[in-house]
C-alpha cells in the first residue's frame, strides 16, 4: 500500500447536516463508515508489552534502561512517511531519544548520530 491508502472514513448522508467546512462535522466522525482501506492492523496492548519485554526494558537505540516515566513508543518509519501501527514498524525508546529522533526516518536519524560521534572523536564538534 502507498502514501495514499491511508484509512479513510466516509461519512453517511444522514450526518452532513452537521459538517464543518471540511464536510464531517463532530457527529460524522462518530456515524462515519470504514472504507476497504482500514484494513490495516495496529499494535495490541499484548504486543506492546512482548515488544517490551524483547527488548529486555531497554532503549532500542540508546540501550537505557527504560521506566514507564521515560519511555516512548516510536515509530521506527513515521506515520506522516507512510508508516503503520503495526508491531513491526513500532519499537520503545527513551523520552529523550525520541524527542531528537522526532519523525526523521530510523536510518537517517543514526546517520546524523554517527556524523556527530565521529566528529566528537576526531575532536571536530565546538565547545
């Protein structure tokens, strides 16, 4: 599925007498029908948690040990990407990594990580 199948409801003729300027109003998106593109499944509370426990309660980047006051669950390709709520696009991260990752792609995000460690290493970085 590309860019474009995102699910998408529509709503029911006897609900647009309440619709915005978008045409769905707060009772539409409540009445609305799912369309054949909502098929895509999202992650289970039971899948979160093995998820979890795969990952020993620890960052999948940074390796931190991961508390539920520090943890997020992120996107490894982000939704606005094109990417799911499916298990194997999601993975937990500490707070603070995934603030910095923010919707950049996993891939990119270790390029910029890797950039910054080797030019801390080969004492490039100002201070």
């Amino acid at each position: 599925m590309g860019h474009d199948d995102k699910a998408r409801t529509e709503p029911d003729d006897s609900t647009r007498k309440n619709a915005g300027s978008d045409g769905m109003g707060c009772e539409d998106l409540q009445r609305s029908k799912p369309t054949i593109e909502t098929t895509k499944k999202k992650a289970t509370a039971a899948e979160l948690k093995q998820l979890l426990e795969r990952q020993q309660y620890c960052c999948a980047l940074s390796g931190l040990p991961l508390t539920p006051d520090d943890s997020a669950l992120d996107h490894i390709v982000s939704v606005g990407d094109g990417g799911t709520h499916e298990i194997n696009n999601l993975q937990w991260l500490n707070v603070d990594v995934n603030r910095m990752k923010g919707s950049m792609t996993q891939s990119r995000f270790l390029s910029i990580i890797r950039m910054i460690a080797d030019n801390e290493k080969n004492g490039k970085v100002l201070r």
